[in-house]
C-alpha cells in the first residue's frame, strides 16, 4: 500500500483514508491467518467440524495477538528512531552553524587584517 499520510482534497489531514487503509490491512490479515488456519484443519482429516472450528478461532486469534504485538513494537521504536535521528540531526545542525559562524568570522577576521595592512602600507 501507501506510506505516511495522505492528504485529502479539501486540505484536511485525510485520517479517513489511512483508517480505510488501516482497516483494508487488518482484513487482509484476518483473512491470510484465516486461510492458514484451514489449511492446518486440512492437514489433520481427524477433527470434527465442530474441532475444526475451534481449532480456526484460536489460530486466528493468537495470530492476531501476535501481530498487534509486533505492530505496537514497530510503531515504539519507529517513535524512538525518530526521536533519534531527530536529535542527531539537531546535533549536527547545531555543529554546522558554529562551524560556518567560526568560518565567517575568520573571513571577517581576515579582512578586518587585510583592509588595516592596506591602510598602512598606503601612508
């Protein structure tokens, strides 16, 4: 599917359509961990329907479990990525406008020297 959000017409932020998204993402798995499930039941011809079935409901409920799992864990350390990478790049930004301010007041520095020798040489 997409990445990040997605805005809509009317400049709104468009958080139907990541919920669409969301939800169209949430059947699909329901559905695979659905189909998984029966193909198990298949692979064991001695259960009853009524095995079977209870059998489907807990794989795809663990399966289920298991992904939120794994989705709220993705979602913390994108957050603490983010938060890294938010501060590193803060970090060096910071680095970078003490470097050009040094530099620049060097340049000036050195034209201050430049215009003074100028001066009295010319006397």
């Amino acid at each position: 599917m997409t990445r990040g959000r997605h805005p809509a017409p009317d400049g709104r932020d468009g958080a139907l359509a990541n919920e669409a998204e969301g939800y169209l993402l949430a059947r699909a798995h329901h559905d695979q961990a659905h189909r998984e499930a029966q193909e198990l039941c298949a692979l064991l011809p001695w259960l009853t329907t009524g095995q079977a079935d209870d059998l489907t409901r807990h794989y795809v409920r663990q399966r289920t479990d298991l992904t939120r799992r794994m989705l709220r864990d993705t979602v913390r350390r994108a957050a603490e990525l983010r938060q890294e990478y938010e501060a590193r790049y803060a970090a060096l930004r910071h680095d970078l406008f003490k470097r050009h301010a040094a530099f620049a007041s060097a340049v000036l520095a050195c034209a201050a020297a430049v215009s003074t020798a100028a001066v009295l040489l010319a006397r």
